[in-house]
C-alpha cells in the first residue's frame, strides 16, 4: 500500500468518526490555508459590526511534534481511535 493510500485511508476513517475539529482545514478536501483565513476574516468582521472586539492570537506549532511521546502518540491512536496495521507503521 502506497503513502497516498494510507493518507486517503487515514483522512476517510477521521472523516468518517468526525474526529476532525469542524473548522480544521489541514488535511481535508476542499479546504486550504486561503478557507482559514477567509473563515477568521469573516469571523473578525461579523464581530466588527456587532461592535465586539477582536483578538488574533497565532500560534506556531511547526516543531510541536519534536516533544510527542511517540510510543503514548501509537497508543493512542490505537486504543482511542482504532488505527492498526500500516497505519500506525
């Protein structure tokens, strides 16, 4: 089984368990950074003329997988969300 297949089995059964946060555009059809960033500029508006204020807080995640336990992360996604086989290989 290829890389490609495994990411299409992997985004089915998340999609399928709705296991993926309602407005996460990573790794999703039909989503990009550009959907992002249309939904937090509609949000920040729709706020803006019921006169609420705005807070953007940004986060950079990009080395957050540097400190995973990836023996705990395995486990997990085993026993709480049913992945086996090649997936977790």
């Amino acid at each position: 089984m290829s890389i490609g297949e495994l990411i299409k089995q992997l985004n089915g059964h998340l999609s399928a368990e709705d296991l993926l946060p309602r407005n996460q555009s990573a790794y999703r059809k039909q989503h990009s950074t550009e959907t992002a960033l249309i939904r937090v500029l509609l949000d920040a508006l729709a706020a803006a003329d019921r006169q609420r204020v705005t807070l953007l807080e940004l986060l950079d995640l990009s080395a957050a997988f540097d400190c995973v336990d990836l023996t705990l992360l395995l486990q997990r996604l085993a026993h709480q969300h049913g992945l086996t086989g090649v997936v977790l290989q």
